[in-house]
C-alpha cells in the first residue's frame, strides 16, 4: 500500500474509534439517566437510537476505511491468457511490481517460454524413407559380409 493510502485507511480508522467511543459513551449517558429518571413500576423497554451524527461518522468512517483499501490494491490483471502473455512479453517484470517495488509471486516469466523451447513436428515420412534406406544398406552390408 502506497503512503496515501495508508493515511486515508488510518483516518478512518481513528474516525471508527471516534465513533464506537462515542456510542459506548451515548449509551452509558442514556442507561445512566433512564435508571434515575424512570420510576421503577414503569421501567423503560425501548432500546435508546443513536443519534444522527454518531450514525454518519461510522457510516462516512467506514466508507473511508474502503476506499483506503481500495486505493491500495494493485491493479487488475488481464482476464484473457493471450493479453495477459503479450503484457508479460512486452513489459516483463516491471508490469508485475507492486508499488513496494517487489515483483509479485504471480509473475512466472514469459508463458510462451516451453512452446518457443519445444523440438519441433515429427516427419514421420522423412523418418520412415530414412529407417528404409537404413535397412536396404544394412542388408548391403549383411550380403557383403556373408
């Protein structure tokens, strides 16, 4: 994750606290005061809504805390094996480094490398006029030593 990030996804993590420590502490002023205020023959069953601005900055802190992690992510790979190959072909390791600097474990060099290193086709009619030519000259051979 880049520096930016970073900062965003920390900020929003400082307005979570904020936001639970603010809840906890409402909650604690409303069991406080509806203990003291209620008499006891009607006691109070209605759970005590927190207010608006508590609700929105866990809902902007949140939202915050995403889009840190959102701007951290690396980008997205090519779903296509023929894009994804010719982007390796093309930019090597440097379309594989994170933004750290390392290269990431997915990279695994140039896909093409077995094809490109195979032998090639068989003629299977060159080898069979070669073994043909192998045996006439071998029973040559065989005739002359007898």
């Amino acid at each position: 994750m880049t520096w930016i990030s970073k900062t965003v996804t920390f900020t929003g993590l400082v307005l979570l606290a904020h936001a639970c420590y603010s809840a906890v502490e409402h909650t604690t002023l409303q069991t406080t005061l509806s203990t003291t205020t209620v008499s006891p023959t009607h006691p109070s069953t209605s759970p005590a809504s927190l207010p608006l601005d508590i609700s929105l900055e866990t809902l902007f802190s949140i939202l915050t805390i995403t889009f840190g992690f959102a701007l951290g992510t690396s980008p997205l790979r090519p779903i296509q094996w023929r894009v994804w190959a010719g982007l390796i072909e093309r930019e090597g390791e440097e379309a594989f480094t994170n933004a750290d600097g390392e290269v990431s474990r997915d990279y695994v060099g140039n896909p093409f490398k077995m094809l490109e290193t195979r032998p090639g086709f068989v003629d299977i009619r060159r080898q069979r006029k070669e073994f043909a030519e192998w045996v006439k000259h071998g029973r040559d051979k065989q005739l002359e030593l007898l």
